[in-house]
C-alpha cells in the first residue's frame, strides 16, 4: 500500500509540474503572440507603401558602350528597368521560389518548417548547409537591416517579414524582390543582372538563363559568370534540379537546358580605355539633366583602334616614360585615347591635363602664319645664323643650308628660318594663329616661342593639325554621341556641327603640302604608312618631351612622350619613337579606310616674282637644287638616321669621297649611277658637312 501510494504522489507531483509548464508555456506564447503582434503592427504602419519601395534609393547607374554598342564600363549600382511581376519570365520567377524559398505560397512570412529542416541540416552537418531565410525575410534584410549575423538582428528580420505579408500580396512581395535583391557584378534586380551578364532585358530570359541567375544570390561573388564561370554553370545546373524536383519543369525540359552554351556579355575592358571615360563622364553635367533613371552613354571610343593605340605607346615608349595618344576622325569624334602607359600604375591623363612644351610640332602655327600672310612653299629663304633681340637660335649640330625653299626648311626643320618668321611677321601674330587653332594654353611672345616654348596639351594640339587635315575648317574633339535611357529614350544627340572656316583652304593645303614633305623625305620618316601623310615631329631641349602629329585618310593622331617630372630622355625625339608609335597606330587605324590624296595647292596671285627671296642674305649652296631641295641622288635616310637603298659594300671612303666632292686616292673608282658626284663647296660657305647627316641635318628642336 505505501509503496503504490508514493508511486500515485510521484506521478501527481510530475503531472501537476508538467501542467503548470504547458499553463507557463502557453501564457508566454500569448503575451509573445501579443507582444509580437504589437510588433508587427507597429512595423507595419511604418512600412513605405508598395510605390515608394519601388523607388531606388542607391544611386543612378550608368552604362558607357564603345561606338559599336559594347559596354566597356558600368558606374554606380546597376539597376535595371523595373519589371513588372507580369513582365518576369513565369521561368525566371519559378527558378528563384525553387532555389530559394519553395514554400513561399504557403507561409506567412516566416517559415517554421523551413528553419526546423535548416536546425536538422545543421545537426546532420555539424553546421549550417542552408538557411531558414524566406524570399521576404530576404527582402526585408535587404531594404531595412543589414547582413550582420546576430539574434537582434534575426528578430527584427522576421517581424519586419510578417508585417510585409500582412501589408503586400505575395505577387509585389516578390515583384518587390526580384527587382532589388543583388546578384553580383553590381547588378540589383534581373533586369540588371540580365543586361550585366546577358547584355539583353529579363524579359529575354530563357530558362539556362534564368537558372543561372537565380543561382547568383545564395553567394553573388562565388556564383559571378564574370569570375568564375564554372561555378556559375555548376550551380544552375542544382537550380536546374531543385526546379524538376519541385515539379515547375519536367525531366525532359531540365534535359534540354544547357548553361554551359549560354552565352555572355563581353568583358569590359579596364585598362587605357578608363583614360577615356575618365574624361568623357563629365561632360554629361553639360549635356543632360536626369540624375536618377539608368542611362546609356554611347561614346565615340573604337576598341580596334584604342587596343592599336595602346599596343603602340606600349612597344615604342622607352624604358620608364611615360606616352599619350588622342586620335581624332574628321568630324572631331574621338577614336583613341591613351593618357599613360599603365592605366593601372597611374590613372594621371596625359593626354588632357598635362601641359607639355611641342617643340618644333609648334612650327604649324609659325609656317601657317607665313604661307597666310603670302609666302609660298618654294619662296627661297637663307638658312643662316642670326641674331634677334639677344637671342640665337641654333640648328641641330649648329648646320646651317644657305638659300633654300621654305619647304626645305620646314622638311628639316631649320631653327633659323622659324626664327625669321616670327621677327618678320611678329611673335603675336602666331599666338593669335594659334589661339584661332584652338590652343588655350598661356602662350608667351618672345622671340623663342617660335620653337615650342609655351606648354600645351595633347588634345590641342591634335585639335589644331586636324583642322589642317579638314582644308581649314574647325574640328572640334567630341567623346559622346547620344544618352539614352534604359528604355531607349534620347536623352542627348551629338548634333554634326557646321564647320566655321578657320583657315583658307589654300593655307591648309600649302601647310599639308609641307607637312606631307616632312613625312616623305624629312625629319617625319620614321612615321610613313605606305599612303598620303602629313605630319611633323617636335623635340623640346635636352630630349625632355618628344611629339609626332600627322593625319592620313581623315584621321589625326598626336603622340606625346616624356617623363612626368620633365627629365631628359636620352634619345627622345620626334622623329624616333613618337614618330615610329604614329606609324603603328595609323597603318591599323587607317586599315579599311580609302587612301586618299591631299588637295592641290591653288595659291592666289600675288606681283611679286616666282622664287623671290623671302627673307636672309642670299648666297651659293651647292647642295639643293634650283628649287630649293637637295640634290637627288643623295641617299634616303631611315628612321633612325640610317642610310637606305644602298649595298653594304660600297659605303667605303671612296664612295663617302664621292658624294662629298673630295677627290679621292683612287683615281679610277666609278661613281655609282645612283649616286652622283657632287661639286665640291667653295671655300666662302659658312660651314663645309663633313658627312651625308650633316647635309641633311634635320632640326628635332
């Protein structure tokens, strides 16, 4: 009897245990209820409305596309178009509830039976596999909260989730997500990440598509097709699976997806073309008003010509210089920009902000003033040292020509006869030119400036030749042709400009007569392409800036290169690596392009006589012809100063006796056809050459 009376004790003491527990339990689960319910209510009133979610608060995104249309950069959070629920693939929708929450139809918000099978998991696992997280807890952390892992946070997570679904229809709730969660690359929502990855609308999407999407936002940087594009292949193809387990497709339908086939967007290039838009975003303060909606800025940029252009200063620049590139089509659209040999090491754009002496590249403005003011290309002047206001000025290796044309001394680039120039027709006149040619560079007027002392930009510079290449109308550089919204909108449209006439077609092609001279057979060889071009090279003293400029086939390219803290550069001249980098460039960017020739020159008249003597004490030179160019015959220097066209074995002294007139210790050696002996100097010139270099002494000042 005892025994079985403390046995029914026993038994009461623990029933009325277990009673008060469940009484216990219960009265917390109604104040919890109570004081969730407040909760949520309190949430809830505070909720934006379903509209003003819509709006995205993160920013504009802007997408630049190359003239072709590829997109080679994308700024700020890259929003797509908002879609409608309606407007979203039913393949996109059904591919994101699979994978990510396949009982989002059936709760509230919160989903026990999701957490209870991710505790499971975790137990089976030793950790967490997956997550508990709905499609609206995920999109309540993502609109209010952040990814810190806490218990508050976790809380407060799921009460804002519930009073989402107390507040908004399942079809905004995931309206809501699909166009705001992000899926890596900095895309938020499918149309975005479709356009980043796709290059094309979520509304496109076809089912591979969509499974690599949805796969994306488990781990967007994992996932990324742009990173690792196996991983993005694996994981649709588990998203593939998890869509025919949960019936939305049949066996045969997820047979038929192929992830691996899909094709993706083109990788943006990240390099030199940055000194690009770097320079041409900007400008769309000045061109458009809209601050908020996605825009596309279509820009003038080849990528065929800016990887030519940037492969040039690349294999020409020397060892620890820096180089810059601007190519410009005839209408001012610019083709090419490279402003520093590595985009990565320094952003700095030389090809825009630095200010550089052009050195004899600034002999356009000085030679246009002289042909506008009536000289012509074969008026005869005297290469000869002179003085001007305490001032001389030298030829390269102190070489001076006696008489000869005005093409001559620009073909060589004669100090001297610049020099002359800018005392007779004065030094403002040609900063005026200049001004006129579009440099806004401070420009000084003493009698040196005529050798490219005032500091300019590459840009400028290329504006000015260009002009010529135009037969004197304005070329004004331009980076974007239109703005358009996401939806194709015009928002901006470059309009062709009505070129006023900066310079008379005549002086534009007596000036490309000269500068098409200088590339034949003067200082610019090294810049030859095997068609019509013009140019002119410019080295600044002690080798510290080399320049080359020319146009051909409607095409103008300057190219600077120097040292950012203006060191000399052993070597550096126009005419070398700059002119050499222009070749490069050109021969690929004028590839497909018609050759065309340069306008014949149609001087007016003028009273003077033919070849009358412009400037200078005239006298004898024997070695240019009655035109004013040296005799023919002399051999064809290469782009490094070398001689061509001529047999290795007969550059003896007899052979360097005859071409200098000197007479020779072996009386019966020929002359060679192809050489002529030439009359020795009398003894009254100023400066006897002692080699074919010094005859033709170019000036790279």
């Amino acid at each position: 009897m005892g025994k079985a009376k403390s046995k029914k004790s026993s038994s009461g003491f623990i029933g009325r245990w277990f009673k008060r527990l469940f009484i216990i339990g219960l009265l917390l689960a109604i104040i919890g209820a109570i004081v969730a319910g407040v909760f949520v209510s309190i949430a809830r009133s505070e909720l934006q409305s379903f509209e003003e979610l819509k709006q995205s608060p993160n920013g504009q995104m802007i997408r630049v596309r190359a003239s072709d249309g590829t997109i080679i950069q994308t700024l700020g959070p890259s929003f797509g178009r908002w879609l409608s629920i309606d407007d979203i693939p039913e393949n996109m929708k059904d591919a994101m509830v699979a994978v990510e929450d396949r009982r989002f139809e059936y709760h509230y918000g919160v989903d026990p039976i999701g957490i209870a099978r991710s505790f499971y998991e975790r137990f089976q696992a030793g950790r967490f596999t997956q997550g508990g997280s709905t499609i609206t807890q995920q999109l309540a952390r993502n609109l209010f909260l952040n990814n810190n892992r806490t218990f508050t946070r976790k809380i407060r997570e799921m009460i804002l989730a519930t009073a989402m679904e107390t507040k908004f229809s399942k079809e905004q709730i995931l309206e809501l997500y699909l166009n705001k969660v992000y899926f890596g690359g900095g895309a938020y929502g499918v149309d975005a990440a479709s356009r980043t990855f796709f290059d094309h609308s979520a509304t496109e999407l076809s089912l591979a598509e969509s499974a690599i999407i949805a796969g994306l936002v488990k781990a967007p940087s994992n996932y990324s097709p742009t990173a690792d594009a196996q991983a993005a292949i694996d994981r649709a193809s588990v998203v593939v699976e998890v869509m025919q387990d949960a019936g939305m497709i049949t066996a045969a339908q997820a047979n038929e997806v192929k992830p691996a086939e899909v094709k993706l967007a083109a990788d943006k290039p990240q390099n030199s073309v940055r000194y690009f838009t770097d320079h041409a975003l900007p400008l769309l303060d000045n061109l458009i008003e809209e601050t908020e909606k996605p825009i596309d800025v279509w820009t003038t940029i080849d990528l065929r010509l800016q990887r030519a252009a940037t492969n040039a200063i690349r294999s020409n620049v020397p060892r620890g210089v820096q180089g810059a590139l601007v190519s410009m089509d005839r209408d001012g659209a610019v083709l090419a920009m490279v402003g520093g040999a590595d985009y990565v090491a320094s952003n700095y754009n030389r090809a825009v902000t630095a200010v550089r002496q052009p050195g004899s590249s600034w002999k356009l403005f000085v030679y246009l003033t002289a042909l506008e003011a009536g000289l012509r290309p074969d008026d005869l002047v005297v290469d000869e040292p002179v003085e001007i206001n305490g001032w001389v000025p030298r030829n390269s290796g102190d070489r001076y020509a006696g008489t000869i044309s005005l093409k001559t001394a620009f073909t060589f680039s004669k100090n001297t006869i610049a020099a002359q120039i800018g005392n007779e027709f004065g030094t403002s006149t040609i900063a005026g030119m200049a001004r006129r040619m579009g440099i806004t560079t401070p420009i000084n007027t003493s009698p040196a400036m005529v050798l490219g002392s005032s500091e300019t930009r590459v840009i400028e510079m290329v504006r000015a030749y260009a002009i010529v290449g135009n037969e004197g109308r304005d070329v004004e550089p331009y980076f974007i042709t239109k703005v358009t919204t996401i939806d194709d909108d015009i928002l901006y449209q470059h309009r062709k400009s009505t070129s006023k006439q900066i310079l008379e077609d005549w002086v534009a092609a007596g000036m490309t007569d000269l500068m098409s001279n200088a590339v034949e057979v003067g200082t610019g060889r090294a810049a030859q392409i095997g068609r019509p071009t013009a140019g002119k090279t410019g080295t600044t003293s002690s080798n510290k800036d080399g320049w080359f400029l020319g146009f051909s086939s409607g095409i103008t390219t300057g190219v600077w290169m120097g040292r950012d803290d203006a060191k000399p550069v052993g070597g550096l001249e126009g005419g070398r690596s700059p002119a050499r980098a222009f070749s490069s460039y050109m021969r690929a960017a004028v590839s497909g392009r018609p050759a065309s020739q340069f306008a014949l020159v149609e001087y007016p008249e003028r009273e003077d006589d033919e070849n009358a003597l412009a400037f200078g004490n005239e006298e004898e030179n024997l070695f240019i012809d009655e035109n004013g160019m040296p005799l023919e015959g002399l051999p064809e220097l290469g782009a490094d100063g070398g001689l061509q066209g001529t047999e290795p074995e007969l550059l003896d002294e007899g052979w360097i006796d005859r071409v200098l007139g000197r007479q020779s210790d072996a009386p019966d050696a020929p002359a060679t056809p192809s050489q002529p002996e030439l009359q020795a100097p009398k003894p009254e010139q100023a400066v006897r050459p002692e080699s074919i270099d010094d005859l033709l002494a170019p000036d790279n000042n």
